[in-house]
C-alpha cells in the first residue's frame, strides 16, 4: 500500500497495513510501525483508535516512553488536553530522577528514568509507548509511577504482542490497542500478511 493511500471505508487498524518490515536483520525491531505517522488520516486515526476506550474517563497526565513512545505519547497528550511527561532512558534527563532498571525486546539490561518532580499521590496517568513486546519497558515504566503513588488510568500501544509478559500487562490494567482481533495472531507471529505488497515490490527492484 502507498503512504498516501487511504481506503474508502477505514475500519479500526486500516493503517497498520502501512508499517514496513524489517530488512535489516534480527538487531532490529520486526517491523517499522513509524511507516503509518508519515500518512496524516492513518496517524489521526490511530490516535482515536487508542483514546477511544478512555473518553469518559479520568486522566491527568499522559506519559510516553523513550522513544518511539513520545510520538503516539505526545499526540495523545495534545488531543486529550493533557500535560505529558517523558520517561526518558538513562542519562538523558538533568533534573532529580527516579530509577528503574529493566530488561527490553532484545533482552538487553537497560535504566530508566523520570523525573521526580511531577507524579504524586493520586495522578492518574495514561502511559504510552509504540510497540509492547516483552512487556519489560512497559513493566519499567509502571513502576517507577506507582512507587511515586501515581495510578495507571491505562495503557495504550499500537499492539500488545500475546507474550507473558504482555498478558501480565492486559490482566492488570485498563488496555487499548489499533490491532483488531483477526490481526493479533499475525502480530503474534511476527508477520503480517500485508508484508507480501513489500515483498512484491522489492522483487519487482531486483
């Protein structure tokens, strides 16, 4: 599908067929869901694909995670009428922080960190990153607002991948994703079937 295609009819999760696969190898990510951000109705609507499930309810903050999560985080953030916080990775931020050690997608040990200043006791907050795999980032994040008494209003992510830890996430918190149900299998698997157009054209260069 060509970035600037929009179909007549754009059910929840037209867009996704915009991400790109990965063709750099397996250090990567297996799919570039920023492909979609660069068409302006695919990322208007999943941003209401994702806020949807919140309207009528209470939020205070909206906070993104480093990186990808500042992008969907902040568009959030200015649709709601909210103030957004950064939670950013370590050595990033040159305020007081708080801490929090944790494991990514890649099984690579990282640090995160947030400003101490912001969340307290009673702050509902609706956290948002691009993509949950592992869940690990997400759990990392978590954490670091409820140990400052921050209440998790929800999570919101283009997909929740059906891992361990991304069940863990969906049982214990209020979830909203742009994936529809016939898709998560394929989201499951690493592979989408509207690879096959990129597929398509790649052969076509060769």
């Amino acid at each position: 599908m060509n970035v600037l295609t929009i179909p007549a009819e754009r059910a929840k999760g037209w867009y996704l067929a915009l991400m790109a696969p990965n063709i750099k190898g397996p250090s990567y990510a297996w799919l570039d869901p920023s492909r979609l951000y660069c068409n302006q109705q695919a990322f208007k609507d999943c941003v209401e694909d994702l806020i949807q499930p919140f309207q009528n309810d209470t939020i205070d903050l909206v906070a993104g995670i480093d990186a990808m999560g500042f992008i969907l985080g902040a568009a959030i953030a200015n649709r709601l009428g909210k103030g957004f916080l950064t939670i950013r990775k370590e050595g990033h931020l040159c305020v007081e922080t708080k801490r929090m050690a944790y494991s990514d997608y890649t099984g690579r040990q990282k640090v995160m960190e947030m400003r101490s200043d912001v969340v307290r006791a009673g702050l509902r907050i609706l956290l948002v990153d691009q993509w949950i795999e592992t869940g690990g980032t997400m759990e990392a994040a978590i954490t670091l607002i409820e140990q400052e008494g921050g209440t998790i209003a929800g999570i919101a992510a283009i997909c929740i991948e059906d891992t361990e830890g991304g069940r863990k996430i969906k049982e214990k918190y209020k979830c909203s994703t742009c994936v529809p149900e016939l898709l998560q299998p394929q989201c499951n698997n690493k592979y989408l079937e509207s690879f096959k157009a990129f597929e398509t054209k790649c052969n076509k260069k060769k």
